[in-house]
C-alpha cells in the first residue's frame, strides 16, 4: 500500500518518538496523557548533587516561591512545582564564582620531547555572570589559569581565559544584536598534542571578537526580510606566531526578501563575504554573490526551493564572475525533527551544507555537512555543543526557558562536562582554503548517566576555481578525523564516575603529505562533594602522541594522576 504525505523514514521517527511516554522519568515524575510530565503536589526533596548551584528551596524562581527547576534534571535538584506554564519573562541573573585548585603527578612532563617526571600545580578561578530578560540576554564568564611546574619540565605560565555571549532585542520584530568575545590559549600545530598538555613554548593566545546586528522583519503577509551582519576580529598572539601579526578580519553580511510559501513563495538573496588579514593591503579573498528564488510548499512539513543567480569571487588576484544555482530543502517529519539542506554549483564546484537535528525527551542529536570556502576562520565549532543538546533535551520535557537555563547549568556540573567541546586545531595560512566538514554529536540522558558521543570529519585544502589546474602551492592543507566518548554515572546523591576517550588524527595533504599524528586520551575519574559549595576530584589520564615531526618523538605517552578541589562561593 502507498504511503501518503510522508515516507518509511517519517514512519520511524513516529515510532522513536512515541515511546518518550515509556522512556526515563526522573524521581517523582508522574506521566500524564497528552501534557508534559508533572510532579506531585508535595514531592520530597533529595539532596544536593555534585556541582549543584546553592539555591535555597525557598528562593524566588521563575514560577514565584520555591525551586525553578523542573522534574527529571539532574540528580538531586530540586523538583518543579506542579505546574510548568511558561511565565511572564522578568529579569533573572545569576551570579557564581569559583576556583579550582589541582596537582598533578606525571611520569613524562612534555611528550613533544625527551622528558622526565614532574608535578604540575594548577589554580583556575572563574567568574560566571549570566543575565535574561525579555530583551537581553547575557553570558559571561572570566577567570585565570595559573600552572606551574615543580620539575621545570616545561615553562610557568599564566593564561587569562575570556567567554561572552550577548543576545539583544532593540526593537521588536525588527532591530536584533548578537555579540560574543573569547580569550583562550590553543595550540599551534595541529601534527601536536590537541587537547591536552599544550607545551607551554607552542600556545598561541586567541582572542576573538564577534558583533552580529540584524534587521528582521516577518509581517502577516508571509513576506519576510533578513539583513544580517557577522564582523569576526582575530588576534593571535605568543612566540609561535612568526613575523605575520595573525591578527584577521572577516565579514559575512547575509539579505534576504523572501515570502514563505503556503504553496507557492518567492525571493531575492545576497551574500557579501571577506577575509583579510592585518598584514595584507588586500582582501584574502572576497566572494559577492545575487540568486533569485522560487518556494513550494509540497506539505506543511517539506518545502523547496530553487535558486539562481550569479557569483563574483576575486582571490588570488583574479576576479571572475560564474554563475549560482542550485536548491534548498526543509523537511520537519516531526515536531521534534527538522532536516535542511543547501546545494549550489558555484566557482569551486558543487558546494552544499546540510544540516539534521533531532531532540527527545531522553536524548537529542546534531548531524552536519559542508563544502564551502574558509571566510571565518576560528568560527566554526565541529565537535559539538552539549548545552545546545541539553537544553533541546529538557525543552522536549516540557520546561520552559528560565527553568533550562538552570537544569543544563547544574547538569553540566553535576557531570563535569565543558557546555563546548574542544575543536581541532587549524593552521594559519596566508592562502584562501575549501573546507569540507561533517559532524555529529549524540547526547542521552537517563536517571542517573550520561552519554556523549561525538566525531568530525574536515579537510582543509587550497581553493582552486572548477577549471584551474590541481597545483600544490601552499602549505596548510589538511585531514582531520576524530572523535570522543564520555560516559558519567551518579553513583549516589554525592558521588559520580566518570570515563572518556579522545582520538585526533591529522594526515598532511600537498606539500604536507607525509606530515601525519595521531594524539590519544584516555581517562577515569570520579567526584565526590564534600558541601553545596565544595567538590573533590581525582582521576587518572593515559595521554599517547604519534607523529611524523622531525623534531619530535615518533612516539610518546604519559600516565598521570590529578587530585582537585573546586569551591564554589
């Protein structure tokens, strides 16, 4: 029998998502046909949980008196009251400090070289900030890491660490501005160690400035209008920076006038991307682009474009204009489930970026695809976003947004986890690059565990034009493939587990083929909290790099055992 208005695919989505009813409810949660889980009237409360914010059960929240987290978060907050009905937005700010103090035992202090034992002392205070309201949202946080080394195995250093994010509504349904600044230390090759024990001679400090204002407009009519302006500043600084300055600005102003289709839509879309570096008269590269664009609405749930159009792009002292076109899906099978993808035939060949995102009540999960030249360089996350995953869990259990903010904060405490994962490292070229990319990332959330699975894929090569011969001219071009594994398990109400494994691998490509490494990381560890305020660590780490480099062991691997206090205030 034919399937009507859907496929076999829709079908099995359907089926993942019907057993949510089925699926983990946290303590005292109760399941109710055909609304969000509730809890009773006058639930018990558990205890703290590791890394939980100290909030008092008698502390304003977003519903009036009493606890704003809701059920089934992580162990041991407090629960939600009976009723989940989103409030009226009012401003609610969180202020939290913090320092971790930690000593580390290795047998090998560097594994980039010949090295011996050493104890590494370590002190990271930090200082979190956020703030949401109906028009302005605000994250931040700052702080300080200090290391020493007892051994004098490696060089003392102290990084300062910046993390801001600013979301603002100026007018409503028109005026929007974005934001966000970052200070953080990264390594400088990626044939090195990745994300782990950065020798101190091969930091570069990262400081990128983002500032995003928007017009956007969507009226009754269905005609929508999208003017957008993404303005990336990169500064790059330390001994391994050269006599280029690294410093890099990028611009990516976006336009759209489209209407939606009901059935039938149309538009007209332009893009205006550029790169240039601080030491150059010149753009790196610059990309202006024009498509018109024809909608329809094939079911409330799949619509489709077709785009045409024309593409300007000088790099390399050439400019050419070639043409643009190709076509845009979106497939929303479920309310939980949306699937969109882009291919265009442009001037370097076929360019696409697909993007699957799909959220449940106990996991939710981010697949993603590109082709497309390099115009912003350190912006593009690859590893994945845990926050982003979290909070799509929780808002697939009825919460509203005052009460994710909180739940995904404790969760990410409670379990140790970054809200980032770290991305692989990139090279600085002076040369414009295509990047192809893919990405996913997997988050499950039971009662008492967590699950984080995520791998990427990219490769970095040096942008050519469909008709221009294959040359390899400029180093910097690419493999990279990796992946990581996390499990958490609350033990008790204080206590967890936690295990993890990172691989990163690197293969030169051009004149870097031959240039390959591979750094692994291995490591088990539990918490145990003392107070509220208060929790100790310890874990063990096996860390093993492989590489090619001339001026670096072809193998080499450190085991090592931390001891941590972290106390918040």
């Amino acid at each position: 029998m034919a399937l009507r208005g859907g496929s076999l695919l829709s079908l099995l989505l359907a089926g993942v998502c019907s057993v949510q009813a089925q699926g983990v409810r946290g303590a005292g949660e109760m399941r109710q046909p055909g609304t969000a889980p509730v809890l009773p009237a006058e639930a018990p409360q558990p205890p703290p949980a590791p890394g939980q914010p100290n909030m008092p059960l008698d502390a304003p929240g977003p519903n009036g008196p009493g606890p704003s987290a809701g059920p089934a978060g992580p162990p041991g907050l407090p629960r939600a009251p009976a009723s989940l009905a989103a409030p009226a937005v009012a401003r609610n700010t969180f202020i939290e400090g913090e320092i971790n103090v930690r000593g580390t035992g290795t047998d090998r202090g560097r594994l980039d070289r010949e090295s011996g034992k050493d104890i590494i002392l370590g002190v990271s205070p930090r200082l979190n900030f956020r703030s949401r309201g109906a028009q302005v949202n605000l994250n931040a946080t700052v702080g300080l890491d200090h290391v020493r080394y007892i051994k004098h195995t490696d060089a003392d250093y102290t990084q300062p660490l910046v993390n801001a994010d600013l979301q603002a509504t100026v007018v409503d349904n028109l005026l929007f501005f974005d934001g966000s600044a970052s200070v953080d230390r990264r390594s400088v090759s990626p044939y090195s160690v990745q994300t782990a024990d950065v020798p101190s001679d091969e930091q570069v400090k990262t400081g990128i400035v983002r500032l995003s204002p928007r017009i956007e407009q969507r009226r009754p009519s269905g005609w929508n209008t999208l003017l957008r302006s993404d303005n990336t500043w990169t500064r790059r600084s330390g001994q391994q920076v050269g006599s280029d300055s690294g410093n890099t600005y990028s611009q990516n102003t976006q336009a759209k006038f489209e209407r939606v289709p009901e059935r039938l839509g149309a538009g007209i879309e332009g893009s205006h991307q550029t790169l240039r570096y601080e030491e150059d008269d010149e753009d790196v590269i610059r990309l202006d682009s024009a498509r018109l664009s024809v909608g329809l609405a094939v079911t409330p749930q799949f619509t489709a474009w077709a785009l045409g159009g024309a593409e300007r792009s000088r790099f390399g002292s050439i400019t050419e204009t070639d043409a643009d076109y190709g076509g845009r899906v979106r497939w929303a099978p479920l309310e939980r489930s949306v699937m969109t993808a882009e291919v265009r035939k442009r001037f370097f060949g076929t360019g696409f970026n697909v993007q699957w995102n799909h959220r449940h009540r106990n996991f939710g999960f981010t697949l993603g695809g590109s082709r497309e030249p390099v115009t912003e360089p350190d912006n593009v996350q690859l590893s994945g976003n845990i926050a982003q995953q979290f909070d799509a869990i929780y808002r697939s259990r009825g919460y509203s947004e005052s009460q994710r903010e909180a739940l995904v904060r404790a969760a990410l405490n409670s379990y140790g986890l970054p809200a980032n994962l770290t991305d692989p490292v990139s090279l600085r070229v002076n040369s414009p690059q295509l990047s192809t990319t893919a990405n996913g990332l997997l988050s499950v959330m039971g009662r008492r565990t967590v699950l984080i699975v995520s791998a990427y894929y990219r490769k970095l090569a040096q942008l050519r034009r469909s008709d221009d011969p294959v040359l390899a001219l400029a180093p910097g071009d690419i493999r990279q493939a990796g992946g990581l594994v996390s499990w958490s398990l609350q033990l008790t109400p204080l206590s967890g587990f936690e295990a993890s494994y990172r691989v990163d691998d690197s293969r030169g490509l051009g004149v870097d083929l031959g240039r390959n490494s591979r750094d692994q990381v291995v490591s088990l560890g539990t918490t145990h909290s003392l107070s509220p305020k208060t929790r100790v660590n310890l874990s063990v780490q096996h860390h093993r790099l492989e590489t090619t480099e001339v001026s670096r062991p072809q193998a080499a691997s450190a085991n090592s055992a931390t001891l941590g206090v972290n106390y918040r205030f």
